[in-house]
C-alpha cells in the first residue's frame, strides 16, 4: 500500500469535499405551505435565506407556528437530502476503499 500516495488522495478529496460545502451554501431550495401561504427559501447547507408569510396568517398565531414548524421541518429536510447526497458522492468517488474509513466525512 502507497502510504504517501494515499495521503495525498485524503488531502484532495478533503479539498474536494471543502469546495462542495460552499458550493452547497449557493443552492437553494424552496418549499411552501400546501396552500402557498407559508414560503421558505433554504440553502443546501440549511441556512434560511428567506420567508414569506401571506398576512392572513398572522391572524391566527397557533396556525402560523404550526406552519413555521411544518414547511420549516420540510424545507431542511429536503436540504439534508440534497446535502448528503452531494457529499457522499465526492467521498465515495474519491476515496479509496479502507475498512472503516466509509463515515470519516459525514
């Protein structure tokens, strides 16, 4: 086994992982209420970036939590999903395939 070599393939795929971290943290992801009222934007890397709440809405502040909590719990899951799923494939692409060494990056 190449040692050195192998180090060198951790340094990139390191890099590699690195630079999708920021590209995630440009990718966008919307989700909204069933009826449109509740609209949240959310970066692949889960930072709100923007919500949009029809005024109705805030006539009623139990359903307006119960829509926060809902589209929220939504929209980072789908951000977690589409986070994963990019990683996972620079780790695996990259990596040489060492016994124990599959969840070094998550």
């Amino acid at each position: 086994m190449d040692l050195m070599g192998m180090m060198g393939k951790l340094k990139e795929t390191q890099q590699k992982i690195e630079d999708t971290k920021k590209r995630l943290d440009t990718v966008l992801i919307d989700e909204q209420s069933a009826d449109g009222l509740l609209k949240i934007t959310i970066t692949a890397s889960r930072k709100i970036k923007s919500i949009s709440i029809d005024d109705s809405l805030f006539e009623d502040k139990e359903q307006l939590e119960d829509y926060l909590i809902v589209t929220l719990n939504k929209a980072i899951e789908k951000a977690t999903n589409v986070n994963e799923r990019e990683l996972d494939a620079v780790a695996r692409m990259d990596m040489p395939s060492i016994p124990g060494m599959d969840n070094l990056f998550k």
